[in-house]
C-alpha cells in the first residue's frame, strides 16, 4: 500500500511536499515524492491522506502506563508531597485496577500517535496486557526497589522470577529490561548487582535520576522529606542511610553504574560536572518538561544535553504527574520552557525537538534500526496529523507546524509494524467504552478514599 499525504517527514531528511510512503508487511519499503512511487509501483493500491502530515510515530520514552488513573489526581503537590499521596493511593488498587488503568494510557497513546513507549512496569503484567491489546511497540523496565543490602538474593531471585512471567506475556513487540527505581530508593549495592545482572541477561536499564531537589537533599545530606516521611511510609526507617555529600549523577558514578547501557529520566537537577559525568559514560536521557515543571521539579537543561553530544528522547512520564500523553505538547512545552530559561532563540529548534520525539527516543531506546524514522527496511510505524484546522493555516514549514501548533487530537491515524491500529480516530476491534469503564471504576477507589480522608480530617 502507499500512504500518500501533502507533507511527509522523514526526519532524517528534509521534508516531502506531496510525498508517499511504501509499505510491504511489517516494513517500509520506499519513500518519496508521490508521483514517482506511484510510477514505480503502479500494482499497489493508494490511500490518500490528502491535506496532512505523515510521519513517524512518535516514541515516549519514559512513561508508566499503570498509573493512568491517577490522572488530575495530585494536581498541586510539589515533588514530596506528591509521593507521598501517591504511595498511599497505589495500596488502593487491585491487580485488575491496574490493568484497567495501563490499558486506559495505552489507548490514549496511540490514538495520541505514540506508537512506542519505554514504559516502567510495577505491578504484574498489566503493561504486558495493554500493549499486547492495542499491539503497541514497548521497551518494559521491571521495576526494582530495595535498600536492605541484605536483600539482595532475594531480590534478584524475585527479579528472575518476574522476568520469566514476563516473558511468557509478552508480545513480539514487546522488548523486556530492568529499572532500578532511583538513587533514594535502590542502595548502591543492589543498583551495582542489578546493572551486572543485566548485562549477563543481556536487557537495557533505565531509572529516575536527579529529578528533584529533595532527590539530591536526601543523596547529598540525607535529610528532607525522602529521609523521613517517605522512608517511614513504605517501611525503611529503620534502615541506615549515610549522607554521600555528592549529586545523584556523582552518587552513581561512584558505585560504576553509569554506562551506554542506562537510560535516566529526568536529570533535572544536574551541574555542568554532572554532564560532563553523563558524557563521559554515555548515559541517554529521557526529558519529561511538563512532568517536571507540573512537580515544581525545574527544568531539565537540555540545550545543554544536546551540546554535550548525549543522547535524548521525549517523555510524558505517568498521568499521575502529567495530565496528558500528548507529544505535541512535550515538545512545545520543552521548547518554549527552553528559550525562557536561556532568554534566546538559539540552542533549540522545532526541528529538534520532533527529531527528539521520534529518532531520539528510538536512540535511547536502543530501537533506532527499527523505528523513529520513515526510511526503506525499518518497520512501518507511522502516524497521520489532520492539517485541516484553522491553526495550521497557512503552512510553509510542516516541522514548524506541528511543533508550535498540532495537540494529540489532530491525529486521525496510526499504523504500528504495518498493521492499522487507529483509522479516522477509531481502534478496530475494540470496546472503548469498555476499558473507560473500567478505569473509571479504579478511579472509583481512589475517591472514596480522598473523600473519607477528607471527613475525618473536618471531624477532627
């Protein structure tokens, strides 16, 4: 089938007016202008997308699918508190809940033109189950806690464990690493053996690092919120913690985790010699603007990432600390947050940003031979965006318009390994109203319990 459009946008070439793409089963197997793939293959049938953009699908590189109940649920908690909320929220839910909410995020990802996700995954195979139900492309990090070094066996015992689950779940699609949680909720011993571990397993790793300033008051001088209330609440008070008096980013380097195999969210809260550290061992970063700023966390300094040469991807991050999985909106906001904070134009450009959203996040996914860009042999991930809207108009520049313009609901189409799974803002095969339900009745518990908290508290 070629897939013909007004715009097509490679990414890693320049923009195609009145282009097409070829696909052939599972992969693309040409590009360029219409006319000519219409010469070259007139056996093949035509879909016309007419007056829109056809791109990539776009690549979220950090996000946790399982939480998408909780959107709007903390919406003005710093960092801190809203942890805290949040571990006392996520007691509420049942295995069932937790599918219902993944599948409730892997819905609106695709039909927002996701079609990959580096999803960390906490509890069973409810990430397995949603991306298997809506066939999305998934790098899923097993998540990992523990700062009992005791522990340790038991802890890569369980680890094996669930990775063999996980395995037997899991789709073709669906590629399986680990995620040590963070530099305040992992030891550096057990983040040592949990890196030597995937090496010998041979999976990818990705953790939140240097996220929040109480993240590095805790690393750094053992005090704050993540020191007491936080450890009090999920059981680690009594653990011993001895102040480091060095940033996360040093933290790490010190126990030897750092490498080309980690991929950090976050890293907002990170000198000039921290970069430098991140170069030096080749860490890709996953940026999350909006989650970031939502928490009051800051903004990550990604000129700065880019211009150190690092690899970086776009996250949402989970709808517990981002009300929208929409990239359009990520790479606005990462934008515009960017030139704020520097005072210039200079440094960043849409051109950029989209390519961070797509090829980049591929990059820190170790996935780019496979997707992130339109080009022969890789497989056929691509998305449609309606230019219809008055907001699109005139256009000159596509890149320029869908950066500064487009929102997840201009997408009308999206096809993930050559398979059509949203076509005219419609999933084939599936109960919408059915996974809304179900979601809705998770969200359900988690009211109630805000609700009789709040009548106690008045009673009080």
């Amino acid at each position: 089938m070629i897939y013909e459009a007004e715009w097509v946008l490679p990414i890693t070439s320049s923009p195609l007016p009145q282009g097409a793409v070829l696909v052939e089963d599972e992969e693309i197997k040409d590009i360029g202008p219409a006319e000519q793939l219409k010469a070259r293959y007139p056996e093949q049938k035509l879909k016309n997308f007419h007056h829109a953009i056809l791109l990539p699908g776009f690549v979220n590189a950090h996000t946790h699918l399982e939480y998408s109940v909780f959107r709007g649920f903390m919406d003005n908690y710093e960092f801190g508190e809203w942890m805290l909320h949040f571990i006392r929220g996520r007691k509420l839910l049942a295995s069932d809940d937790w599918v219902a909410s993944a599948l409730l995020g892997a819905m609106e990802c695709v039909g927002s033109g996701i079609t990959t996700v580096g999803d960390i995954m906490s509890h069973g195979t409810a990430t397995l189950e949603a991306a298997g139900t809506f066939g999305i492309r998934t790098c899923a990090f097993a998540e990992v806690f523990g700062m009992d070094d005791a522990n340790i066996p038991g802890v890569l015992r369980n680890l094996d464990g669930r990775l063999e689950r996980f395995r037997a779940a899991a789709t073709p699609l669906v590629r399986l690493g680990i995620s040590p949680h963070a530099p305040y909720t992992v030891s550096g011993p057990l983040f040592r053996a949990l890196m030597a571990y995937a090496l010998g397993a041979g999976v990818s790793v990705a953790t939140h690092l240097a996220e929040s300033k109480e993240e590095v008051t805790f690393v750094r001088n053992g005090a704050g919120v993540l020191a007491h209330d936080f450890r009090e609440l999920v059981g680690w008070d009594e653990l011993m913690w001895m102040p480091t008096g060095a940033s996360p980013v040093t933290y790490l380097q010190q126990w030897g985790v750092l490498s080309s195999n980690l991929l950090a969210a976050h890293c907002v809260q990170v000198s000039p010699e921290d970069i430098e550290v991140l170069k030096e061992h080749d860490v890709a970063i996953a940026h999350c603007p909006k989650s970031n700023a939502k928490l009051a966390c800051g903004i990550a300094p990604v000129g700065d990432f880019l211009e150190a040469g690092l690899r970086v991807g776009i996250g949402t991050d989970s709808l517990a600390s981002n009300n929208l999985l929409d990239m359009f909106g990520e790479m606005r906001v990462g934008l515009l947050l960017h030139r704020a904070s520097r005072q210039s134009t200079e440094g960043l450009q849409a051109e950029q940003v989209l390519r961070m959203a797509t090829l980049g996040g591929a990059e820190v996914l170790g996935l780019a031979d496979q997707v992130g860009s339109l080009e022969p042999r890789k497989k056929a991930d691509l998305i449609a965006v309606d230019m219809e809207y008055s907001h699109f108009s005139p256009i000159d520049d596509p890149v320029s318009a869908l950066v500064y313009g487009a929102n997840q609901e201009d997408v009308f189409f999206a096809m993930i390994n050559g398979r059509v799974v949203y076509s005219k803002k419609l999933f084939p095969d599936l109960d919408v109203q059915e996974i809304t339900s179900r979601a809705k009745q998770a969200r359900a518990k988690l009211r109630s319990s805000r609700q009789a908290e709040e009548s106690r508290t008045s009673a009080s």
